[in-house]
C-alpha cells in the first residue's frame, strides 16, 4: 500500500491540483459558505477545514473536474461538515450551571442580541446571492470593490451597487424585526 506521498493518491486528471488552485485563489470560500450556512463565528474556520479535509480526501467521488461542478461539490460537503456540527452541538451535555445566576437584565440583553444576530444571519442567507456574496466578500474577507468585480467578473460600480443594496435590505430587515419577509 502506498505511504503518502507526493502524488501517490492523485487522480490522474489532476482533481487535487485544481481543487488546490480553487483553495488558493480564494482561501476563505469554505470559511464563507460556512457562515452562510449558519455555523458560528468561533466554528467557522473549523468547518471549513473539516470541508477541506473531507474534499481532499474523497477527491475520486468527484464526477467532473470542471470549476462548477467542482464548486457544487464543495459546497454539499461544506454543508454536510456545519449539519454535522450541528448535530455534535446538540448532543454536547448541558454544563452544570455556574454558582453565580446572572442578572436577569443581562439574561435578556444576551437573548435580545441572539434574536437580533440570528435575524440578521437568517437575512444574509435568504438574499439572493448576487448581492450575499459581494457583502460577504467585502466585509468578512475585507476586499475592495476592484478585488471583488474581479472575482466575480463584474465592473466595481456594479458591485459597490450590490454591496449598498444588500446593506439597506439588511437595515430595512433591522427595523422589521430582522425578517426580509416582515
């Protein structure tokens, strides 16, 4: 049996070459989808390692090579990996409760703030991605509308348009109770 090394387990079509390129050209693409798909900030990143562990190493499953289904592909195992998470979450036991019993106005003031968060990500998830992706892009990768309309292949204006769009869909959101459909 082969040991690993370089190129022992490649696929002869290069599928981890591309899918190596595909990481690098956009390293924090897992890190996005998994926040789109609900995964906490503090679980991000390990989602979207777990992502890419689970990729590379089922490289074969993979139908097609091509950017698109290769996309596809990532972005089903990247949903797998946070409802996995999910499910380990929910299956964690509960911490005894601490000696001290918090102040009730902070109890309510931390679940104001989940309900406002939880809104706010529902809103990101729901837009259509057009408009998600170039705010995604801009605030959690910290690009600028030239690195973005680069990436997504439109002009800068257009996509300052789409990232003002998204901010005031979700500042209406903001005042109807964190619900694009409210």
């Amino acid at each position: 049996m082969a040991s690993g090394g370089a190129g022992s387990r490649d696929v002869g079509d290069g599928r981890r070459a591309r899918l190596q390129q595909m990481i690098e050209s956009d390293p924090q693409r897992l890190r996005r989808r998994s926040l789109s798909l609900g995964v906490p900030f503090s679980d991000a990143d390990d989602v979207a390692q777990n992502s890419l562990l689970r990729a590379w190493r089922s490289i074969e499953q993979l139908e097609s090579p091509e950017p698109g289904q290769m996309c596809s592909w990532l972005d089903v195992i990247a949903r797998n990996a946070a409802t996995d998470l999910a499910r380990q979450s929910a299956r964690r036991p509960v911490d005894e409760l601490d000696e001290e019993v918090p102040d009730s106005a902070d109890v309510a003031d931390e679940t104001v703030m989940r309900q406002i968060l939880d809104g706010a990500l529902k809103a990101i998830h729901e837009m259509p991605a057009t408009v998600r992706d170039p705010l995604l892009l801009s605030v959690v990768d910290g690009l600028t509308a030239n690195e973005i309309a680069e990436k997504l292949d439109a002009t800068p204006a257009a996509i300052r348009q789409r990232i003002s769009r998204a901010r005031k869909s979700l500042a209406a959101c903001k005042y109807s109770g964190m619900s694009p459909d409210a």
